[in-house]
C-alpha cells in the first residue's frame, strides 16, 4: 500500500451506526415506523421518537453493566423493540448478537457462550426457546420484551428484567459516544449445515459502508416505504433496517413471521404502501398466489422486491411483472458478505439481447455492489476468464466481507490470499453478471462433467404441476454420480419420472436426466430455510 500527500479533510469522522439514526431522527423524524406487537395490532411511531426510546435504552444498558466491549443477545422478531437495540447496542459500544431462533438448539447455546453474551433480551413469545436454553448458558441476566407488567409473566428464567421497566423514567436524551468504527457493532453465526456456527463480526464501518452500497443498488430514498421480512436475526434481514433508517423511508416492521400470519403481512404489505421489500421465494410465492385470488390485482408498479436465499422461478419473476407490476430483484450474498454482494434489477443498457434473453439473465445473482470484488477460481485458485462458461469457485473480497472468523483460527482453507471462499460455483460473463450454477459439494460429476443441481431444479419447476424440486447426486459404479430429483407436486397434480423428463428436454441432455425422480410431500429445510440437501442424500441412502 502506497501512501501519498495527506488529505485535509476529516478522514477522523466516524463512520459508525449512531451517524445513520442520528440523521434519520433529526433530518426525517417525522417519518413513521409502523410495527406488529406480539398480539397481532399494529401501532406507529416516528424516527424522532424511537430515537428518545434508543436513548432511553442506553442508559438502562448501562444500568446493567453494558458497554464497551459487552455482547448481547437478542431473540426477537422484526419488531419496534430490536430495531431499538440495532441502534441502542453498538451506539454504546456493545455488539449485539443476532440469535437465529432456528438454528439447532445445541448450536444455539454454543453460539451464546462461545460469543460469551453478558444479557439476552428476549420476546415475551419465545420464552420458551429462552427457557430450554438457560440451564446451558452462564449469562447474567434476561431482559423480556413484553407489553404486560413483568408479574404477570411465568418463567423460568432467573434474573429477569422488563425491557419496558428498564428504560421507565430515563431521560429523552443521551450523549452518545463516539465508538470507534473498528469496533463490532453486529454479531452473526453462520449456519451451515456441517460443523459448529462460525462467528463474523461486523464492524461499524463494514455496516456504514454496506448501507450505503445497499442504497444505490436498490434506489431506496426518503420516498421508500421499506418492509424487512427477512428475519432481522438473520444476517441482519439483509441490512434493510439500516437501509430504511439512512434513507430516511418509512419502514413497516412485520413482527413474527409465519404461515398463519401471512395474510396479515400481506394485507399491511398493500396497506401501507410497500415499495421496497425483502424475502425468499418461499414468502413471495404464496404472496402472488394470494395476490391473484383477489378481486382486483394491486397495483405494485414500482414496487421492488428482492429475493433471496435461492434463484427465484422464473414463473414467479413473471407473475408478479405482469399481474402487478412489481420487480422481482435477484439478491446474493451470506453471512460473510453482511451479506448483500451482488443484485439483480435492470439490466445493462447496450446488451443485444431479447424479451426471453433478459428473463433468463435477471434470474442469475447480477452484478457485484460497488465496493464488492468478486471472481471465479480453478481448484489450483487460478482466475478463470470472464466468458460466461468457465465454471469454478466463486471468491471476493471488499470492506464488508469478512477475513476471518471469531476465535477460530483453523481456517486458512475458507480464505485465498485475502479473498474468502464461498463454496459457491458459478460463472462470470464479460459484462459482470454472476451465474451461480451450484453449491460446491452439490455440483453433480457424472461420467467426467459436471451437471448443475441448480440449473436443473429451476427446469424443473416449469412444470406447472411441480412447486418444490430438489435435485441430488448420488453414488453410481460406473459414473460416479447420477442426479436424483425430489419434487413436491401442486395439489391435485400427478408427477411422475416421464413429465420431468418431458420438461427438462429442451435444455438437458439426455444423459443428465435424473434416474429417478421422487415425490414428497414436502422439502426439509435448514435453520435459515434453504433446502437441506443432506438430509435428502440420507433419504435416499436409507432408501
């Protein structure tokens, strides 16, 4: 690194996530943030207002012997109260800890004490979880998120604390320090389905920077109306929260998230005016199925909402173009790139392709966010050529990409030379745009090449009688794997072998046809809801 003549500017600013709340309590604080409380009504706020309660919060932590260097836990939905400690916690110097409710509850505990949490702050809802997991914790105390007096609460819990009674009678002002922008302001577990959960500690600056990549990707602004649906102790519901609160938009905050609240979700979704979003396949599928059995079609026209956790069908992208307008955007990322590296909306000016072409190009992760560098690998870590086939791992680095993982120092082989390893393999075009075609350990090597699980998943899901497809590699003598496909049928469909070689001719050969293909009534799922593969491979060995 080569130093040059000294600026004069005020490089000693610093970037933490105070800057982001402070701006939108006294630029916008007027500006609502509507949330769901536990019981299903909805109540509304503004910035200027939770910027008082933040402040409130920020004493009663130190009340509790929360400071520099603390962590705390948070089990929680997407509510008034969590955004409060997205800011409260690392605006005191603390680092909040995203605790993935649905993660195994051994890992649970091994993520609490190996990030050796002082408090967990919990919602009166998931007591339970609290519960199971307080006889394998050493924490100081629980703070629960309630709406009723702390008596009227049964627990288990010992030294337990009401997140209410704990900022009672504090004052509407607070001298925030100025924490340094290296510092952790945000912890997350990867939750992989082999090995412990790795930790990736995101600094106040990684955050800053994020949000603001986060914003020109998306076109958020002040006249946004901002729903996270991603769970927000998910890799922090994809930097959304920040995104809404440094542009100043409105934000509508959901609460629990479950099948039987999904109509309430949709029905604020349209209520409020929505325009920018966040979810996976699994949420806004159903959300466009509900959306064409209504009388009259909203009108979303303008309205973005970008998808992750897997390559969303091509027939939902459509459905939702053309029944209402809005954009389905392709986002990509993990918990190690904080996580959103790359997305999907508008496609290049300049490229000569058709109406079909660019349906099949906005499926694909996109383009890397300003900030992010990103390229594809052979196995001997050599950079492949940007030609739109050459398939190997994909690697990248940038200030919100993580360089190692938390007190864990045996892992040189996630990381090339400064570039972390995703697992992911994909390719490159010579105009930028990623393709992942597979996860590593799911690409399919049959006979000496290689066959995309992925590829033939979203193939497979053309078929209008198949909503859930699945496709694994499994042992074969003589070419080493051979791909088997799960799939999940539509009610009242049949699907059979014949139909999903029938779908899938037009773009497979007939030698990567899967050998058998099996019908089940539902896919299992990982703790972030991503299609556990393993648990499939078990099936079928037990099979």
């Amino acid at each position: 690194m080569l130093t040059g003549i000294p600026s004069t500017l005020g490089d000693s600013y610093q970037l933490n996530t105070t800057t982001l709340i402070r701006h939108a309590a006294t630029v916008f604080g007027d500006v609502e943030v509507v949330y769901r409380r536990s019981d299903g009504s909805w109540g509304r706020s503004n910035y200027a207002d939770e910027f008082k309660r933040m402040a409130q919060l920020a004493q009663g932590l130190a009340d509790l012997g929360v400071g520099a260097g603390s962590m705390v836990g948070v089990l929680d939905w997407n509510s008034r109260r969590h955004l409060e400690l997205y800011f409260a916690v690392p605006g005191v110097a603390a680092t909040m800890l995203q605790l993935n409710l649905r993660l195994a509850p051994e890992d649970l505990a091994y993520v609490v004490s190996h990030s050796k949490s002082d408090w967990i702050f919990v919602d009166e809802s998931l007591l339970q979880v609290a519960e199971s997991l307080a006889p394998k914790l050493d924490v100081k105390g629980w703070v629960v998120m309630t709406d009723k007096p702390i008596a009227e609460i049964e627990t288990s819990l010992t030294n337990v604390v009401s997140y209410e009674d704990l900022i009672a009678d504090k004052s509407e002002t607070f001298d925030w320090p100025v924490v340094d922008e290296k510092t952790a302001a945000y912890a997350g577990y990867t939750t992989g389905t082999t090995g412990r959960p790795k930790g990736v500690y995101y600094s106040h600056r990684s955050i800053y920077l994020h949000t603001m990549g986060g914003l020109a990707a998306l076109h958020a602004n002040f006249d946004d109306c901002v729903m996270p649906i991603t769970p927000m102790f998910h890799v922090l519901s994809w930097g959304f929260p920040q995104n809404a609160v440094a542009a100043g938009a409105k934000i509508v905050l959901p609460g629990k998230f479950a099948a039987e609240e999904f109509g309430a979700i949709a029905q604020a979704f349209v209520e409020e005016k929505v325009t920018l979003a966040n979810g996976a396949p699994a949420i806004f599928g159903p959300m466009l199925q509900m959306m064409k059995k209504m009388p009259q079609a909203p009108d979303l026209s303008g309205v973005r909402l970008v998808s992750g956790s897997s390559e969303p069908p091509l027939s939902m992208m459509r459905g939702f173009k053309e029944l209402t307008g809005a954009d389905v955007i392709h986002g990509y990322g993990a918990t190690e790139t904080t996580p959103l590296a790359t997305t999907n909306w508008k496609i290049r000016p300049g490229l000569d392709l058709d109406a079909e072409e660019k349906w099949d190009l906005k499926r694909s992760q996109g383009l890397p966010i300003i900030g992010v560098e990103l390229k594809t690998v052979d196995p001997e870590g050599n950079e492949l050529p940007r030609d739109g086939k050459s398939m190997g791992e994909l690697v990248m680095r940038g200030p919100w990409i993580t360089e190692s993982y938390f007190q864990l120092p045996d892992n040189a082989d996630r990381f090339l030379d400064g570039w972390w390893r995703s697992g992911d393999v994909g390719t490159i075009d010579e105009h930028g745009y990623l393709k992942i075609t597979d996860r590593l350990k799911d690409v399919i090597k049959s006979g000496g090449e290689w066959i995309s699980s992925i590829d033939m998943e979203n193939a497979i899901l053309d078929n209008p009688d198949v909503s859930e497809a699945a496709v694994i590699g499994v042992p074969d003598e003589k070419w080493d794997e051979r791909p088997v496909a799960y799939v999940v049928a539509n009610p009242g469909a049949e699907v059979t072998r014949e139909s999903i070689v029938e779908t899938l001719s037009s773009r497979f050969a007939k030698w990567q046809m899967p050998d058998e293909v099996k019908v089940v009534d539902e896919m299992p799922r990982t703790s972030v809801g991503k299609l556990d593969k393993k648990r499939l491979r078990k099936d079928w060995e037990e099979s």
